[in-house]
C-alpha cells in the first residue's frame, strides 16, 4: 500500500485522544476503471494542498490492504473512496463496523452507487469538495445470504443491485472484457455476446413470505438503486433511502422479443410489458433447480442454489448530492 501523508505500516503505538478522534481520508483505488484511477494522484496531491485541514491520502492497489486501512481508522471518520461500485461493495463491513461516513468519487467502471449518490456527474475536484463539506445521510443496504453449488453459505452487503440469471452471467462476461471500455458499453457489449446462448434458470420466488414466481426465468434483480450495468434504468423508482428493494423479473423469453425489451430497459420503459414483472420487499428467497450464476453491486459471485435478500433500512451514514434517482 502507498500514501502520500503515512509510512506504509499503519503504527501500533499507544495512541493519543487525538490520534483516536474522526479523521478525514482519501482512499485512492488505483485499479479502478482499468487503472486508470491511479492517474489522480498527482492531481489530487495538488487540490489537497490548498485546502485549510489537509485530509491524508491512501493509494492502493489490493482490496485488503484498503480493508485493513478502514479497520484502523477511529470511530466515525469520514472515508472518501475514489472508485466504483466494487471499491465501496468490499468496504462495506469495515465502514459499518467503525460507524464511518461513506464519500464517493466517482473513478469507476460502472458507478451506479455513485448515480445513486447524485455524485456521478461531477467533475472529481468538485465531488471531493463535496464530500469533505456536506452533511452525512443514512440510506439503506441489501443483505444477501447465499448458498453456492457446494453447499457453503456465505453473506454479503450490497449498496446498488443483486442479480441473478442472465444480467449475472453478463456481469461475469463483462468483467472478461478490455479493462479501456467502462460503464454502460462494456455492460451492452457483454449482454450482446450473452444473447447467443439466452439460457433461462428455473426458479422458485417468494416475497415477503408469499411465493410469487415458479418457473423459467431469463432474470431476477433486487435493486435498491434504480440502475445497474453502468446506468441500465433497471428499476426507475427505487430509491436508496425508501426502506425497500425492487425485484425485477423478466421471464423466459425468445431472442426477438429480448431484442425489442433491451432498448427500453435502457431508458426505464419496460414497466408494465408482457414477461415483465416489478414489486418492491422487504424479504426476498430465490431457490434454483440448478446452480444460478449471482452478482452484487457489479461484482461475480459464482453459482448458487439458493440464496435471501432482505433489506436493512438507514445503515450506512454516506455523503450525497442532490439524488439523481426517480
């Protein structure tokens, strides 16, 4: 791990109350977008030193070195990533457990958690600004338990979206893609290579208690966002702070008419069309005849049989802007 402002080995010194009170950080992912989010440092360098209460800033290029930099910060530090929905996706236990306040700048691939934070647009300079003056807001979190194809069951937090079936195995393909194309191309690009296979998964849903769907799916989705795959209007009502998920079905369906949906799906018109079917929860169970490729927040799970959702309301303090969401 690099930072411009510490040695590289976090001390273990006895610590003075002032070591132990909130700090503002700047967590630099260098792998993001391809790489090419290490090319801020300098600039960020260069912002930083004109500002009154300089915040120290953390490069690094392995998830858990990041890990281990939030594990060690005092309770309630304000903790501004720059990255994208994968970055704040692994956080997300470390800023629970220390009561920290989420920042986000958006040097993603995907940055559908920075859409949803009405930070996306922002030119980075002005959403660290941001980030370091504005009040904190909670908003909720999705919890996902999952069982895989050997019988392990795991559980994982997720800001933006889950997604299981077809848009899952597009996710695993696009992650195979050339690290230059990001946000919504690479999503489209790997949806178009998925077309030509079009599987379907044979799922058993139930919302909050009650079975919904039995049978052939193309997808199931549980957004609490109301965009995946880098601005997809997936869900165009869900809201991050609504103290609910939106499940999104598409049912089994011919190439054709997958074609003539995925346009609309674009734009959020897909509401209401044949094979298409919206419902916001609180718990959501998903059993699968066969093992069903899964994902969160943009992020490949691998296969699973059976997996759980449920919604956590007003967990995570987080910096945003005016929501850019329904």
């Amino acid at each position: 791990m690099k930072t411009s402002h510490l040695p590289d080995q976090i001390p273990d010194a006895p610590e003075t109350r002032s070591e132990r009170e909130p700090k503002t950080v700047l967590l630099l992912n260098a792998n993001a977008a391809g790489g090419r989010a290490a090319g801020y440092r300098r600039q960020i360098e260069e912002h930083t030193a004109k500002l009154p209460r300089r915040p120290m800033l953390f490069v690094s290029r392995e998830a858990q070195t990041a890990i281990r930099l939030v594990d060690a910060l005092p309770a309630g530090s304000r903790v501004i990533v720059f990255g994208g929905d994968g970055t704040v996706n692994q956080l997300l236990p470390s800023l629970l457990a220390g009561s920290h306040t989420l920042g986000l700048v958006a040097v993603g691939s995907g940055n559908d958690t920075a859409r949803a934070f009405g930070v996306d647009r922002m030119k980075w300079h002005v959403a660290l600004d941001h980030a370091l003056e504005s009040a904190p807001e909670k908003i909720d979190l999705g919890e996902l338990t999952y069982t895989n194809a050997r019988g392990f069951t795991q559980t994982k937090l997720f800001v933006s979206s889950f997604c299981t079936g077809f848009d899952a195995a597009t996710v695993q393909q696009a992650q195979s893609l050339p690290s230059w194309l990001g946000g919504m191309p690479r999503y489209t690009l790997a949806t178009l290579i998925m077309l030509s296979e079009l599987n379907s998964f044979d799922l058993h849903i139930s919302v909050d208690g009650k079975a919904i769907h039995a049978g052939p799916v193309l997808l199931a989705s549980a957004l609490n966002s109301a965009t995946y795959g880098g601005g997809m209007q997936i869900a165009p009502s869900a809201l991050i702070d609504d103290g609910a998920l939106d499940l999104m079905i598409a049912e089994r369906m011919g190439l054709m008419r997958v074609l003539s949906l995925l346009p609309r799906m674009l734009l959020g018109r897909h509401l209401g069309d044949p094979g298409v079917i919206h419902q916001c929860f609180g718990e959501l169970h998903i059993k699968a005849q066969q093992p069903v490729p899964m994902a969160a927040d943009g992020e490949y799970l691998g296969e699973a049989i059976e997996a759980s959702l449920r919604i956590k309301p007003a967990q995570l303090l987080v910096l945003r802007a005016q929501s850019s969401q329904g």
